[in-house]
C-alpha cells in the first residue's frame, strides 16, 4: 500500500499540455477567462441584433421578390395539383371512346382515382425528405432542386404514352406523376421556412399566406389554360374527338413555364441568416447577409458595421441537426403537442379539402355544368364551371387570410374556418338532395362558401403555423412532418373514401361522404386547441430561443 507521502499532488497530474499550465500565471488564466465571456457575450449581443434587424426591418423590394419567388413554386404546384382533373376528364375521350354503354368516353374510376393520387403519394415522401434535409444540410443547398424535379416530371408526364410492352399511358403517367409529386411535396416545407425566416415580425403572417395564396391563382390557371388551348384545337376536336389526345398534353405541359422562371432567384437565393446562425454558428456571416438582403451594406453608421468589424473568432463547430436531438426535443409535453395539433389539424383539413376540390366535376354535373353536347362543349362548360367556382370561393378567401391573419391571428381563422365547415357540411350533407331538387343556386352558395372558409381558414393556417412555432434547428422537418400528415389525409380521401362514392349508384354515396367530412371538421376544431397563437411574437420567442 502506498504511502501517503507517495501520493502525488492533484496540481502534479497532468491536464493537456503540462508544461503550458505551470508557464501560465493566474492572472493570464483570468484574462484568458474573460476574453472568452467577453468574446460569448459580442456573439450573443450579434445575433440579437442581426435577429432584431430582420424581425423590426421595413417591408421592401427584398420582401416582395421573396414572397414572388416561393409563390411561383406554388403557382406551379397548384397548377400541376388541379391539372390533372381537367386532364383526367380529357384522357377519356381518347382512351376511352371505344368504350361501351356508360363507360365511354370516361377514365374508369380507378385508374381516374390512382392518377390523381400518384401526385399525393409523392408529396408525402418529398415533404418528408426535403423537410428534414432543409434542416440538415440548408434551405439554400434544398432550394430549386424540388422546382428542378418539377419540371423535368412536368414535361416527362406531359410526352407519356403507352409501352410496346406492358404499361399503358396511365401507368406511365402515373410513374411522372408520383416522381413530381416528390418535388411538390419537396416545396412547401422549403417555401415556407424560408419565407418565415426572412420576413418580419409584423408581416410573416401576411408573407407567408401570399406565398400560399398563389394556389388559388394556379388553380384558375389551369382551368383558363384548358379553355385556351381547346379553343385552338376546336374544329379538330369536332373533326376528331382523339385531337384531344394533344390538348391534355399541352395544357399539362405549359405548367413549368412558371417554374422555369422561378429556378434561376431559387437558385441564387441566399441563406436564411436563421439558419446561419442557430445552425452554421457563423454569425459574422449572418450579420453580412442580413445586411446584404436588406440593403444596409452601404451605411457605414449602421451599428451592426460596428459589430462587423469586431475582431471575433469562429463562433462554434458546426453541429447538425439529428433523430436524437428531435426526441430529445419533442418529449417534452410542451413541445410535442404543437406538433400534435399541427399534424391532426392539416390532416383532418386536408381529407375534405381534396376530396371536394379534386373531384369538382362531381359537383359541377350536380349543378349543372357538365351537360350534354360534343366533347368540345362538355369540357368547355367544366373548365368554366371551375373558374367560376373558385373566382366566387377560393381566389377571395385565399386573399382574404393574406390582409387579415397578422390582425385577427392563426389561431383564430383556424378555429373560424373549422367551424364554419364543420356546420356548412353538416347542411349539405344531410340535406343534400333536398337542396339540389328544390334550389341549385342554394346549393352553389353553400360549397362556394365552404371553399371560402377553407382557404379563409385551416388550409392556410395549417400551412402557416408550422413554419413558424418550431425552433430553428427543427422548423422544416416539422414543417415536413405536418404538411406530409396532410397528404396523408388527401391520400386517404382520394384513395379511400372516393373508392365509396359510387356506392348504390353513379356519385349516390356523395352525400355520406361529405358527412364524414364534417366529422373531421370536428377533429380539426379539437386539435387546433393544441396549437400556439403566433401573431406578433419573433420565432425566437415562440421557440424558446430568444435569449440563446
């Protein structure tokens, strides 16, 4: 047994480099000690201020290109989206015009059901990936290559035909359409982040639901474009109903041409100063780019020129985001119920909100607008009907949200719009009938104002919500997460109830079907209680991240 005497001094063992340790002097080991605070502190004080600086900034020429740079991605995927109804209708005059009794001229049900739902399958794996690879590897490095998969799918789908062996036109355009899908999904976790990370604090909301409300405009798109080019093709429609087989392909086609304009600003965009920040840890960039985009790099006053010119270190390595981290995060009651209620809430939305507006030709023949005549005018009066029910519903409450979520809040329209439908689908659920025989104008007034409370509503809530409540570190997987629960939600009306609704005969099954709409109106309703109110609080705030 060792001796006392034997034991070594606790000042004698050695710690990193010895010889360093006994040269320096307690009065160096102070000075070292509070240059690092010192240098903590001017880090600190630099992010606030670059924070401060983006979140109290004035609404400028930099905000607008953002909002129309991310809103012409959602243009096009909106474009892209309600197309294929139109298109859908089109194909079967080509395909099936040989068909006999009922089924000619009509895409079969399923393959109807399976086209459409390609596009929503994609989007729950590219919501999913670019979500978490948003927050992984940046917002600039995932910007464009979701536009860039948009495109090239967009005009593959547009050129499919049938296989010499094997697959038809519609499985064909079902693989484009699934891959496409992954680049739509890809964008709205992507778009939103970036778009609530640069704006202010007043407008984000504003921002963020401009950026969205481009659907609306892609949706009417699509239907004037169909109006369009079968006004072209006209005499060789009536000539030839498969002439059609070229209008289909065209009106599909001419969806990249804003995508194609959007990809060069996409690509150039730079890095969220958030991202730069919280994740990269290099605030001395940040600083420089929060300037840059505001166009404060000439004032040589600026405060923040004086934090610049600081002589500051690297502030910190590098440490991604991971699984481990997010668990670590979110199993905390606090935290995993936002998460909770914005996953529930866009999915209970999501599953009346498509299966209403992707199969819109059902209510345009129950009101009318998709009569008898040739196939020119058959389709004519559908593309019609469609502009003229989204211009009266869609359009306004899309437009609406924009000029009133920063006054009235999120939390609030969501709860208004999940009421509102839950009570709108109620009466024409279970008066559905009654109100088509004795009014069809009653009839128009009511889905026209369940579209508006839609979009005046959880549509865009839900969209708007998720990029804004989570920390830095996890607000695009987040966003990722939820948006892919929604087309969850959409899948399950799209392949799921919609297999029901010509349940004892052609669309018989509708009426019930809207009644299950309204129960996850219900849903919706509950599980906003979930989600934060985020009107007028910085992301750092409502993410616990201020004073980091």
């Amino acid at each position: 047994m060792a001796s006392i005497g034997n034991i070594p001094n606790q000042n004698m063992l050695p710690q990193g480099n010895a010889s360093a340790h006994r040269n320096v002097s307690p009065d160096s080991e102070q000075k070292q000690m509070c240059e690092y605070h010192r240098t903590e502190d001017e880090t600190v004080e630099r992010r606030r201020h670059a924070l401060a600086e983006i979140d109290h900034a004035k609404f400028g020429w930099f905000h607008v290109k953002t909002c129309l740079v991310a809103g012409a991605g959602f243009f096009t995927d909106s474009y892209d989206i309600f197309a294929i109804n139109l298109c859908s209708l089109i194909m079967g005059y080509v395909y099936f015009a040989d068909a006999q009794g009922s089924a000619v001229n009509t895409t079969p049900t399923k393959i109807d059901m399976w086209v459409k739902g390609s596009t929503q399958l994609g989007c729950i794996i590219g919501q999913f990936v670019f979500g978490y690879l948003s927050d992984r590897l940046g917002r600039k490095r995932m910007y464009g290559v979701e536009l860039l998969i948009i495109i090239v799918c967009t005009i593959g789908g547009s050129f499919a035909g049938n296989t010499a062996r094997g697959l038809s036109v519609y499985w064909v355009l079902f693989i484009w359409r699934f891959v496409l899908g992954i680049g739509i999904g890809g964008d709205y976790p992507v778009s939103a982040v970036i778009t609530s990370e640069f704006a202010t604090t007043k407008n984000r909301g504003a921002m963020v639901a401009a950026v969205f409300a481009m659907q609306g405009f892609g949706i009417v798109a699509a239907a004037i474009v169909a109006i369009v080019v079968l006004a072209c093709f006209r005499s060789a429609i009536d000539d030839d109903q498969l002439m059609l087989d070229y209008v289909w392909r065209i009106i599909m086609g001419l969806g990249v041409v804003p995508g194609i304009i959007a990809l060069y600003f996409r690509l150039t965009i730079p890095e969220t100063p958030r991202y730069t920040l919280d994740v990269e840890k290099d605030t001395h960039r940040a600083v420089q780019d929060v300037q840059k985009s505001l166009g404060k790099h000439k004032q040589e006053d600026s405060s923040s020129q004086a934090l610049l010119q600081s002589n500051i270190q690297p502030d910190a390595p590098i440490k991604k985001p991971t699984w481990t981290e997010f668990y670590h995060h979110f199993k905390h009651w606090r935290h995993f119920r936002v998460l909770m209620g914005t996953v529930v809430t866009w999915f209970a939305l999501d599953v009346a909100f498509y299966g209403i507006n992707l199969n819109s030709s059902i209510i345009l023949d129950a009101i009318g607008f998709a009569g008898d005549g040739s196939p020119y005018q058959k389709l004519l009066k559908n593309a019609g009907g469609n502009i003229i029910l989204n211009l009266l519903g869609t359009l306004p409450g899309y437009w609406v949200t924009v000029f009133t979520i920063d006054r009235l809040g999120r939390r609030t329209i969501q709860f208004i719009g999940f009421t509102v439908l839950l009570t709108l689908f109620c009466i024409l659920g279970f008066a559905y009938h009654k109100i088509l025989d004795k009014s069809v104008a009653g009839f128009v007034v009511l889905f026209t104002l369940a579209q508006f409370f839609q979009n005046f509503g959880p549509n865009a809530t839900t969209f708007i919500i998720p990029a804004e409540a989570f920390p830095t570190r996890f607000r695009s997987t987040c966003h990722g997460i939820s948006a892919a629960c929604g087309k969850i939600g959409a899948v399950v009306s799209q392949l799921g109830f919609f297999q029901l609704k010509d349940r004892g005969g052609k669309n018989e099954f509708i009426p019930e079907l809207i009644q299950i709409f309204a129960l996850f109106m219900l849903v919706g309703i509950i599980f906003t209680w979930f989600v934060p109110e985020t009107k007028g609080k910085s992301l750092e705030e409502l993410s616990d991240e201020a004073e980091r």
